[in-house]
C-alpha cells in the first residue's frame, strides 16, 4: 500500500470525493505493474501522491464541464486517468503510441471500470481527424514549441490546451508565441491550479484556440 500523508489525504478527497477509492486503485497500479514495465521509476513510488496523481488532477479546475478531453503522449495516465477519476463527466480518449503502455493503460481502465476513458494507440498528428477535441491535455510531452503542433490540431479549430508545465512556462510562452498564433491561439496564459490544496501549486500553460476569430 503507498502511504499518503494526511495533508495528501485532504487534498484526494476534495478532488475524488467519492471515487477517492479508485484513485488509491489506481496508485497501487502505479506502484506495482506501473514500475514493474517502466512506466514509473522505483524511486517515484514514495511521491505517487502530491508529485504525480494530485499534481495532475487539480487541473480539473481548468476544465468546462461535459468536456471531451484528449491526453497527448499519455503515459502512466498522467494526467489522463487522474482527470477521468476525478471528473465522471468528462470524456477522455488517452492518446499514445507505445503499445506496452497502451496495454497497461486499458488493463488499469478495465480494472477500474473507467466507462468515460477511450484508449488510442497512435501519434498525436496521426490522431487529427479522429479525434474530435474541447480540450487537449499533456504532461512532460515536449517543449511548447512542438507541443503546440502535437495537440492544437486536435481541436478542429476551437478549444482549449492545458499544459502541465514548470517553472519555465513563461519563457516556453515567448518562444512558441509565433507557432501558437499560426496554429489558432488567440490568448496563452499561465495558470496555477491546486494553490488551496497542494504544497507545491500545478503550473499550466493555457491556450484559447478559435481559428474562426484569429487575429493576423
């Protein structure tokens, strides 16, 4: 069982509430089969809580209700499978290409019996057009540069990214602004979710894209 501290503890149920048991469900899946196929380092294990799991799912606060979310280079499921815990409203397709995660990623959506998450397996670019996006979410994919090419697309043109970014998000701000605005963005901002709840806040990256009102 992975220990969680009380503080942790008082930020999963605010966020899970009464689905708090599936995400320790989930945890546990990080902690064992998750680092047993490399999914998760060992050493990550102690900070499954407030590095991994919470730090994802507080960006549920940045996103519409009713949303169908699609998950760039999902990974563990981060923050994919935390979103779709948190949020039995939102549509999720989780988006990725290696097949020994995609296969752990449906055995953990069957065992949770996850009905609102959808796995894909294949590249975000190769996803445009099947995908039919509000929002696209990413975790540690790329620099906003390129990133901004994998999911903006996604959106058919009106929509949202939000990005789990670092400290950097600013400066990656100022660098893809050129990218961003070719793409659709209309408006990029810096966001912190999980201020009330979190020791460490979640910093994103949120782009507006409406390729109809796009401005020269």
């Amino acid at each position: 069982m992975v220990e969680i501290t009380a503080a942790e503890l008082t930020a999963a149920e605010k966020i899970f509430g009464e689905r708090l048991d599936l995400a320790k469900r989930y945890v546990e899946h990080l902690a064992t089969s998750g680092t047993e196929r490399g999914l998760i380092g060992p050493r990550e294990i102690p900070r499954l809580w407030s590095r991994h799991v919470l730090n994802c799912a507080v960006i549920e606060s940045a996103i519409a209700r009713n949303s169908h979310v699609a998950d760039v280079g999902s990974g563990a499921g981060l923050p994919g499978l935390c979103l779709a815990i948190a949020r039995p409203d939102l549509e999720l397709t989780l988006i990725e290409p290696l097949e020994r995660r995609v296969i752990w990623l449906q055995e953990v959506v069957d065992d949770l019996g996850l009905d609102n998450v959808t796995v894909m397996r294949t590249r975000a670019e190769l996803a445009v057009g099947m995908v039919d996006a509000d929002v696209v979410t990413a975790r540690a994919v790329s620099a906003l540069t390129n990133l901004a090419g994998l999911t903006i697309p996604l959106l058919n043109g009106k929509g949202e990214v939000v990005a789990i970014k670092g400290r950097s998000a600013g400066e990656e701000i100022e660098k893809a602004a050129k990218v961003i605005r070719k793409l659709g963005g209309v408006e990029t901002s810096v966001v912190v979710c999980g201020q009330e709840l979190l020791e460490e806040p979640t910093t994103v990256v949120r782009i507006i894209v409406n390729k109809a009102g796009k401005t020269a």
